[in-house]
C-alpha cells in the first residue's frame, strides 16, 4: 500500500503541465470561443511524445504504462485548461489506437502505430450509433459482409470524437446478427477508404476544441488483414479491453479540471471582498472548497488504483465504472461549487470556470453513461 507516485511519474507530470501552461492554456479561451482545432499544437505535442504515450517504444511510441499516461492526462487538463485538446488527445492515444496495440497483428502494428504514435496520422473509435449508445452492441445496425477478401460495410457512426480531421478510426460493425453481442467484428478503417466519409462538424455545449461528427459507411470496402482480432470476437475482447482503458486514462481529465478549478476558486475567494472581508472567511464558501477537495482526493485515489490494476493485467470491471462514475459525476459538482464562488464572473466567457462548466457535462455521458456505471457495478456484485 504505497501512496506515493514514483519520482520519475511524478517529474513527468510537472513537465506535462508545465508543456500545457506554455503552449495550450494561453489560445484556450480564442479556439473555444471559435471551436478551432490547431494543428501546431497537436504537432508539438507529437514532438513531445504525447501522442504515442502508452504506444510501445519499438513502433514509436514512449512505452508509459497505463499509470503514467493516466497522470500526464491529469497534469495535461490541469495546466491547459484545454477539456476538448485533451479529448481529442485521449481518443486518439487510448480509444483510437490502444485496440491495435492491445489487439492487433505485427503487420498491423507495423503499419498504422509509427503514424500514430508521431501523430503524423490522427485517430479514433467508431462505436455509438445514431439509434445506439448505452446498448451499443445489443442495438448495432452498422453491418459487415464478407465478399471474397474483403468486408463490405455499411452504415453509420455517431459522436465520433476526432471524425472530421481523422485519418484512421477503429471501427466496429456487425458480421453475425444471430449472435447478438457475441456477433461484432473490429476493423481498421482508413478515411481514404471508398465509400467513407465523414458528416459535417457538430455544434457542442463543451469540449468545442475538439472535432465531432459523424462517420458514415456506403458499401466501403475493408482487405480482410484490417480485422482486428478474430470475426465476431470484436466486443467481447477488443471493447472490453479498450473500454477500461478508456475509463481510467480519459476520465483522468476531470482530476486536472477538479485541481485547476479548485485552485481558481482558492485564488479568487482570497481576493474577493464582501461586507468588508474576502469571502474565504465565510463558512458558505469554505464548505465548497473543502467539498471539491476530498471529492478529488477520492476521485484520484480510485483512478490510480485502477490505472495500477491494468499495469498488474488484473481485469477492472467494477473499479473502472467506480471510478469512472464518481470522477465524473464528482466533476461536475466541482463546477458547480467553484462556479458559485466565482459568482457572476463565472458565466462569463474569459472566465476559465464557464468552459470548465460547460466540458465537465459530457464526462456523465460518455465512455458509457452515469447509469450505465451504476448498472455494470451492480451486474458484477
């Protein structure tokens, strides 16, 4: 029971934020406020090694276990102030590329990882559907047929973190309706595939750095080498074990939001005066810090452990969805309060707080909803 992060864990994450406070913070509030992504920062932070941070080092990558990418996620949020970069970064380092690492063949490995790893190729996951998302596999429509030496594919996918500027996405679709679940095929899908194309950029509430749209398939053509895995063993293997990844390392975000927005209302309650004393000394605005602060004490303390259990390769079910469920949900309580301390100013745009308000609803809604978390915890007990 060693509560504290090795040394080198812990230089690393100062160097990440220091890397965040540099380079992303400072344009943060200008491409929320016109929703643009910059390419010159995804290319530093390739230069970096970020983009291929759990990558293995012999296709590029920094080889970090899943604890070190956890923490570099926390410390990338909570110097850039940035929700949406780091969505983008985390879709496509874990949920876009993890699979391959996880999952795929050498030639495979050997083909798409050194891109990705450098960032020279963008990439992402195609799993939720216009008419499915907590029953992603039970209500799947997207549907492969094998034709000589390739799958015929067609269909749709939704939400799709990085979709419009993406050039390789994992996608899963459906090669046996009669077996449900157990009936869904993996697939490395390229954006210069025929029949692939990606919808326009959607709107967002938050998270408005990073891309969305949707990714539609019209008899798109996939070789049978980009399978992952084996026909029909997609959900069961690839997902599952993308998913926990995606639970630990994704959500690692809201500790960063957590400390960055518990540090503003720090700083701001200390300076701001009402009824002629700064309104740290009242007791209405020290319950909000200290609620924030043992929420992310706590938040923390199940994300590590968790990220510990996947460098040991015990299976997490029940602790990713813990985690992932309070990280999220405690988030979002943490703009609230800090919100309030802020007062007015924190409906204001320039304000850090309004966008951190904004990016933390979508933590409850993906990677599987609040109620999802609740339901996987309950099936495992």
């Amino acid at each position: 029971m060693n509560f504290s992060l090795p040394k080198d864990v812990l230089d690393f994450k100062d160097m990440v934020r220091e890397f965040a406070i540099e380079h992303v913070r400072p344009s943060a509030e200008e491409r929320d406020l016109s929703e643009k992504w910059d390419t010159d920062i995804w290319k530093k932070m390739g230069e970096m090694g970020l983009l291929g941070l759990s990558h293995p080092v012999e296709y590029g990558g920094q080889g970090a276990d899943c604890l070190t990418t956890t923490v570099a996620t926390e410390a990338f949020a909570e110097g850039s102030s940035d929700g949406g970069l780091t969505l983008a970064w985390g879709a496509h380092t874990i949920i876009g590329t993890m699979p391959i690492v996880l999952c795929g063949t050498e030639e495979q490995k050997k083909k798409y990882l050194p891109k990705l790893s450098s960032g020279e190729w963008v990439a992402g996951l195609g799993l939720t559907e216009p008419g499915s998302g907590s029953d992603a596999a039970g209500s799947m429509e997207t549907r492969a047929v094998k034709k000589g030496d390739r799958y015929v594919l067609n269909g749709a996918k939704m939400f799709i973190t990085n979709g419009p500027i993406g050039d390789v996405f994992v996608v899963m679709a459906v090669t046996d309706k009669k077996k449900g679940p157990m009936g869904i095929s993996v697939f490395i899908v390229e954006k210069n595939f025929k029949g692939f194309s990606a919808g326009k950029k959607m709107k967002k509430l938050g998270m408005r750095t990073s891309t969305t749209s949707e990714l539609i398939f019209e008899d798109m053509e996939v070789p049978e080498e980009n399978m992952l895995s084996k026909e029909n063993s997609g959900f069961a293997r690839v997902g599952r074990a993308t998913l926990e990844w995606e639970r630990t390392v994704l959500v690692a975000s809201a500790l960063g939001s957590m400390q960055s927005m518990l540090d503003s209302g720090i700083k701001y309650a200390k300076n701001r005066e009402q009824f002629g004393e700064p309104i740290i000394r009242f007791q209405a605005i020290q319950e909000k810090i200290a609620r924030t602060r043992y929420k992310l004490d706590a938040a923390r303390l199940l994300l590590y452990k968790n990220a510990v259990m996947k460098d040991q390769g015990k299976p997490a079910p029940i602790e990713s969805s813990l985690a992932k469920l309070y990280a999220t949900e405690a988030v979002v309580e943490a703009s609230y309060d800090m919100g309030q301390i802020h007062g007015g100013y924190s409906y204001i745009h320039e304000y850090p707080i309004e966008r951190a308000f904004r990016d933390s609803r979508l933590g409850t809604l993906g990677a599987g909803t609040s109620e999802v978390m609740r339901s996987i915890i309950a099936a495992n007990l």
